[in-house]
C-alpha cells in the first residue's frame, strides 16, 4: 500500500509581512520541513499561498491541499500554527472536522497542537483569537483609511478615466486630454439624446480604446501588465458609458467611501450616496456643472426601449401632462403617417382614463416651433432691451422660486408629519396583532402596505430636500440663463443638445375643444435656470373686427357639429355608421404603416424578430477557481 503524503502549509498575508521574518514563507517552510524530518512525516509536499489573507478559503494552495486530501493522498497536515489555516473560527472548525472524518492528523507547531493526541479543549479559543486578530486589523487598515479619506486625500487605487496620477504628487490628479475628450464626446451625445448603448456602439465603430486598455498604456488601472489578455480593446459597453455619465469626479471633485468592504470576504460593496464624503474643487474639472446636470437628468427621465424607430425624440423626457404630472410618451406612426405625436402615459394605463382623464395629445411639431418662435422672440427682446430684458429675467425667477419654495418646503412638512404616523401606525398594528386583536393575514396586508408608502415617501423628502438645497444655493441663476440665450442668439434650429440646455420640461393641457383640429391648447414651458419666463405681449394677437366675427361664425358651426354627434351617439345612429366604416378605415390604416415599416426594414431601423439569425445555444464552462467550504469539505 503507498504511504500517504505529508502536506506542509505555509501562508503570509500583506498583514503578516508586517511582523516580520519570522512569518515569512522561507522561516515557515523550514520550519515545516525540519519538523517533519525530525518526527520521520516523510515524504512530505508543500502547499504555499503567499500574500493572501486568511479570512479568504479561494487561496490555490490551500484548495490543491484539500483537493490532495479528499483523492485520499494526505495523511497528516502540518502548519506553524492554526491561524495560518485560516482567521474564521466557523470555517477552520469545519476543515479540522472535515479532516478527522478523512482520518487526516492536524499538526500546528507553534500552538502545541497536535490532533493524535486528542482533542484541545483550548483550540477552539484560540481560532476565535485569530478571528479577532484579523477583524481588529482590519479595523485599524479602515480607521487610517478613513482618517486619509476625511482629510480630502483620494483613497481610490486608481484613477477614474479621464485622469493621472501627478508624477510629483501621487495624490493630486491631473488630466489625461486623450481619454479627457472621449469622456467630452460622451456627455456631449447624451445631451444629443444619444442612449449609453448607442454611445458604446459609436465608440467601438471609431475604435475608440476601452478605458481599461488606455489606462494600462498609462501604467495605471487594474489591466496593467495584463493587456494582452483582453479580447476586444474596442469592446465599449453600455454599463460602461452609464458608469462615466454617473462620476462625479469629472466636476473636479474627490468622492471617497463609495463602496465598503468586509473584512472576511475582502469584497467591494457599493453605499448608498448619504454615506459618500465629497471635497470639492480638488483637480481641474473636465465637464462643467450645468452639462453635468443637465446629463442627469436625461437620465433620470428618459428610458429608451426598442420601438423600432430609431433614436428617441428631441423632446422626450421633458414633455409631462398638466394635470395629472405624468410623462407624455411619444407616438411616431399615426394614422399611417409620420407624425409623431405625444401622449400622456397614465391615460392608457388599464383601465384607460381613470389614471388621467384624457390624452392631452399634441403634435411634437407644434411643440419644437413654440419653443423655437420664444426663443427667437427672447433672444430679439435681449437685444433691443438688454437692460429690462435681464431685469425681467431677475424678477420672473425670484418670484417663481419663491413660489416653488413655499410649495416644496409645504409639501416637505406634509411628508415628514406623514412619516411619524405611519411609524405611530406601524408600531399599533404590530401589537394589536402580538394581542390577537388583529389578525396575522390583515396584519401583513397593512404592514405591507404601510412600510411601501414609508419607502416613496422617504425618496420623496430626499428629493425635496435636495431640490430645496439646490434652489437655495442657485440665486444667480438668470445670469446663467442670459449667457445661454447670449451664446447661441440664432434658434432657426433648434438640437436635442440645443433643448437639453434650454428646457426643463413642457406641460401639455388638453386642448379647449377636445376632438377639434382648429382649437387651442395652452402648453408651459419652463426653461433651466428661471423656470416659466415670456417675454412682455408674448402671444397677443390684435384681431381685426372681421376676423373676430369669422371666428365667432367658426365656433358657432363646431358647436352645431358637437350636439349633432351627442344626438347621434344618442339614437345610436353614430355608433352605426362607426361599425360600417371602422373595418374599411383600420385596413386603410394598417396597409400605410406597412409601407412604413417596409421603409424603416429596407433603411436597417426595424428588425422584424423573424428576420433575426436563429441563434446557437453556446454551452458554459464552469471554472473552478473560487470554491465554497461547501464545496470543499465535500
């Protein structure tokens, strides 16, 4: 029969090298080895992991040794004491117990330990101990780490794309121009309205190096030395973009404890941003503020879903009905032609109408040409009247700041007296159900229910709070919103960047005659920086006599028209004439928006799924580098 092997393990950790050559791999190995030859535990093999740390049990050595121990290879295992078996007293319990199923002898020198003897009544103690010894590290590594991070210094490894390290001062960044304009180029088609899948598709197609390959060029990022392994160098993704568009650190400010980790699995954690400490203004800014804002906001309301025509619509994420505040969606085929048109999105939600009463439709064309006509009349006002244009740019914004301050900070006081209810709520429900006088299933519907509105309501005064923040410290904003109308002073067109800039959203009324081509619809526009502004006799018209009486006659012959069709939805006469035409009318209809997709197939806009490749189910590989405990006691 072949004598079993005797595994020696040695293991140094960062914090290990710290005390010392006395835990150094070569002090341990000949330790192990002359213990072994002088006990005669010959042959004997080694199994080394250098410069990882115990609370980790993904360490290679250390699964090649368990591995060798469950092929039944290994007799005795022998360590220069426990803690270099690991620094968590549940799992290293585990493995001795693992061990002495598989009848394996546990030896660690230095704690006097050896499991032929018996049991220890004290190991499990000391395992405890060396538990304790990492997490306290740990927590002196994170004190000075915080200390470092308090005091403004970065504390990331690396730099985010777009910046170096200074050569003279480790910790000051500066900026990189070559990845600094690609980090441009991408804020600026987001405010294009271009979607961070579209942006990464644009990139890779310039083969525009990934932030991971141009950093390791730089001998910075966490590819370096490795660069030959990534596939793609232009393999842009849409997690990417979006992770740029997110950094805050591009206004030139330091972010430090973005993410946490835990002391045993050595794992990153994102924090919520209420746990981020910021320091502003500590590197050269590579996107102003207002761009930067502006981006986050299209974020925040513009979601792009494949509608099978193209790109999203210049006004979308700005348009939102006025009376029920939910976002309008735009609708590019109506009616087989291509009119796109903007509707609100809580009316068709089922059942249609109860959410929001009507559709509040409107043509996004009529919408671009206001915009484009107030800003014209704006820009005009601005220069033959410099000085009262600016001052009713002052007053119109103080007095609407006012207004929405009162409202917001209203609102914030509702919602902070609702909170306490709730929490009063909560707490008598939970014990009238402890009493029995309610029972479990209705307890649970009103738990669930109140801790929901908790949830919205705790987002909602968290964005009031914010709102009201940024209101406060914004009071020169009429000066900002002078320099824009200054910088551009010619609207014959208007771009997504151009609306990005100008407008913070639009309310659609429903039209005064709903069903009525020739009618009007009142539509507010607010712009960034002073909210709702028209310039003085904006939109008055002078009628003569004449077209005040063709008007009156006008309306006269609708409202005829009206009461003819109330009395023939009545009698049910309409609804007749509606079922003979309306099957004529839908073919009608659907054989134009055939056309149309026709076009948008033959233009590469719209893939039909039946006209996908079928695709290859590709089989996984599973590689077993990162095993569980599970795994490895078997």
């Amino acid at each position: 029969m072949q004598k079993k092997l005797t595994a020696l393990y040695e293991r140094l950790s960062h914090d290990d090298d710290l005390m010392g050559e006395s835990n150094s791999i070569s002090n341990q190995k000949q330790m192990l080895s002359e213990y072994a030859e002088s006990h005669e535990l010959t042959p004997y093999i080694h199994f080394t992991d250098d410069g990882i740390s115990g609370t980790r049990f993904d360490r290679p050595g250390f699964i090649s040794m368990m591995d060798a121990i469950k092929a039944g290879q290994i007799g005795t295992v022998i360590i220069k004491d426990m803690s270099r078996l690991g620094r968590d007293y549940l799992m290293v319990g585990q493995i001795q117990e693992m061990m002495r199923q598989k009848q394996v002898r546990l030896i660690a020198i230095n704690d006097g330990h050896d499991s032929l003897n018996g049991d220890d009544d004290f190991l499990p103690f000391r395992n405890i101990m060396n538990e304790w010894y990492a997490k306290d590290t740990s927590k002196k590594i994170r004190s000075t780490f915080k200390a470092k991070g308090n005091s403004g210094k970065h504390v990331a490894s690396t730099t985010p794309y777009g910046y170096l390290k200074d050569p003279e001062d480790k910790n000051h960044w500066i900026i990189d121009e070559e990845a600094a304009q690609v980090v441009r180029r991408i804020f600026q088609m987001t405010m294009d309205g271009c979607g961070p899948y579209q942006i990464a598709k644009r990139l890779k197609e310039d083969q525009v190096e990934i932030p991971a390959v141009h950093m390791a060029r730089h001998g910075a990022g966490l590819w370096q030395g490795r660069v030959n392994e990534i596939k793609d160098p232009y393999a842009w993704g849409s997690s990417t973009v979006a992770g740029i568009l997110k950094k805050r650190e591009y206004l030139g400010h330091t972010v430090n404890f973005k993410t946490r980790k835990h002391f045993k699995d050595k794992k990153s954690h994102y924090v919520s941003e209420d746990n981020w400490t910021v320091f502003e203004d500590t590197q050269e800014a590579i996107i102003d503020k207002e761009t930067f804002d502006h981006v986050q906001r299209i974020r925040k309301n513009v979601r792009r879903y494949p509608d099978g025509w193209g790109e999203a619509h210049p006004l979308t994420g700005l348009m939102y009905c006025a009376d029920c505040g939910s976002k309008m969606y735009v609708h590019r085929v109506n009616n087989g032609k291509r009119i796109p048109q903007y509707t609100c999105s809580a009316y068709s939600k089922v059942p249609v109408g109860t959410l929001c009463p009507t559709q509040h439709r409107i043509n996004a064309d009529v919408v671009i040409q206001l915009i484009k006509e107030l800003l014209k009349t704006i820009a005009e006002y601005s220069d033959l009247n410099r000085e009262e244009f600016i001052e009713t740019v002052k007053t119109t914004q103080n007095s609407q700041q006012s207004s929405e301050m009162t409202k917001m900070k209203t609102r914030l006081t509702e919602a902070k007296k609702r909170m306490k209810e709730l929490e009063t709520l909560i707490c008598r429900i939970y014990e009238d159900n402890i009493l029995g006088k309610l029972p479990d299933e209705r307890y649970s519907t009103l738990n669930e229910q109140y801790s929901k509105e908790q949830k919205e309501l705790t987002v909602e005064i968290s964005e009031l709070e914010t709102e009201i923040s940024g209101v406060e410290n914004e009071r020169r904003s009429p000066d900002k919103f002078i320099a824009l109308v200054d910088k551009y002073k010619n609207f014959d067109e208007l771009t997504t960047y151009m609306l990005n800039e100008f407008v913070e959203k639009i309310l659609v009324h429903e039209r005064d005659r709903k069903g009525s081509q020739q009618t009007t619809q009142e539509i507010e526009i607010y712009f960034n920086f002073v909210g709702k502004y028209l310039p003085p006799h904006f939109g008055e018209i002078q009628m003569t006599p004449e077209e005040e009486e063709e008007m009156r006659k006008r309306e006269a012959r609708k409202d005829r028209l009206h009461q003819n069709y109330l009395r023939r939805k009545a009698n049910g006469k309409q609804k007749e004439y509606e079922n003979k035409v309306k099957q004529k009318k839908k073919a009608e209809i659907e054989a134009k928006k055939e056309v149309i997709r026709q076009e948008d197939i033959a233009k590469g806009v719209f893939v039909p799924v039946s006209m996908l490749l079928e695709a290859v189910p590709k089989k996984g590989v599973y590689e077993n580098e990162r095993r569980s405990i599970k795994g490895i006691c078997g």
